[in-house]
C-alpha cells in the first residue's frame, strides 16, 4: 500500500498504528461510494450497458486497467465472463471487490520510506514565539524533534527550517 492516501492516513492514525504494532486489517472502498447499494447500482448499471462485453476488457468503473484485472483474479472471478453471464454470487464478489476489498497489513516498508517521525517535544511545552523549552529553559527544539507531522509534501521541511532559524536566531541573540 502506497501513494498520497496511504501516507495520509498512516500520519493521522500513527499511534493507533503503533498500538497495534502496525498488524492490522485494512479495507479498500476503490469507488469512494457511501453505501454498499450504491456500488450494487453502478454494477447493475454496468451489465445494462455492457451486457455481451467480457468484464476484462470493459472497466466501467474508476479504478485502472490493471487494477481492476488483479481485483477480478484476487476474487476468483473469471476474467472471460461477460457482464451479462454474472450470476447473483459473481455479482456480489463484485460488490464486495468494489466496496469492500479487504488486505492484511503486516508490518511497515523498511526504513527511509517514512517521512516523518510522529511524536516528540510536545508544542505546548515549548515556547512558539522563541522555541525554548518551558520546562528547561536554555534549550531550544527545533524539527522533527517537536511533535509536528506536517503530512507529506513539503511541510514538514518549512517546519524544520521555520523553528530552526527562530531557535537559532533567538537563542543567539
Ligand atoms: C524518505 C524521506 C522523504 C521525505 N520527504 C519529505 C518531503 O517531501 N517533504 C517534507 O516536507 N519533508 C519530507 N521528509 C521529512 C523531512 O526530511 C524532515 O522532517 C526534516 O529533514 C527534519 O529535519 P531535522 O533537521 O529536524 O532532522 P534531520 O534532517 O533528521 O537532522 C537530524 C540530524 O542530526 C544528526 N544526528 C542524530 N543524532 C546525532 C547525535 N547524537 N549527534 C550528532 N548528530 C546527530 C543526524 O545525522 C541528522 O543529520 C522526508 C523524510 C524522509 C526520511
């Protein structure tokens, strides 16, 4: 599991993560529908319209090519069927593939492929205006030492150089 969503959510759920010694289940909805009915529509929708088609070459859904063939193999369905031959067990796999898609998320890539660390120096123990510790003045924190997790995409760099020249201008000064 990888991309923009992915990182997202590993940030906003790190400590549950953690918690959970990153050995969990996660479940896909690939068409980002609020219901399991709505996906079952768009599937109907498709068999109206793509009946004597073979469901490997007609994707009618927003997920890519490629996905979509993996899906239908993961779910043991048969990619030479034809949207109209999907008996109502094919058709709820679909549903399922679609809705539902369920992985085993068992540990986390190797390190260098986290962005940042969640955790550290909480915020309010520190002084945001000089970025000096509250409780042990004379030193001063700056990057990823304070529990800042900017989401990836440049963030978290502004808030390493953005403390670090406070800290260093100020504590010099
Ligand atoms: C793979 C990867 C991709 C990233 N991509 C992005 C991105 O696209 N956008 C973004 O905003 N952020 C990104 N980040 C996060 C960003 O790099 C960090 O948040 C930022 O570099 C933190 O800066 P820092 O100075 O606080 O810490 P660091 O850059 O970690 O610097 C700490 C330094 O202290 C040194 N050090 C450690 N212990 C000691 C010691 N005992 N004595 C002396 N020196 C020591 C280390 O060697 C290191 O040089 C990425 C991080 C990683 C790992």
């Amino acid at each position: 599991m990888s991309g923009p969503a992915i990182l997202k959510l590993s940030a906003w759920g790190a400590r549950v993560l953690e918690e959970k010694n990153y050995q969990f289940k996660i479940l896909v909805n690939w068409l980002n529908q609020k219901s399991e009915e709505a996906v079952r529509v768009l599937v109907q929708t498709a068999i109206s319209e793509f009946g004597g088609k073979m469901i490997k070459n007609t994707n009618p859904f927003e997920i890519p090519n490629r996905l979509w063939i993996f899906l239908l193999s993961k779910y043991d369905i048969n990619e030479e069927l034809r949207w109209s031959e999907l008996g109502k067990k094919v058709k709820n796999k679909m549903v399922q593939l679609l809705y539902i898609d369920e992985y085993e998320v068992s540990g986390k890539t190797t390190f260098k492929e986290e962005f940042v660390t969640c955790g550290g120096v909480s915020l309010s123990d520190v002084n945001i205006r000089t970025m000096e510790s509250k409780i042990c003045p004379g030193i001063y924190f700056s990057g990823e030492l304070l529990d800042i997790d900017g989401i990836t995409g440049g963030f978290n760099f502004q808030a390493a150089w953005t403390t670090g020249f406070i800290a260093g201008k100020l504590s010099s000064s």
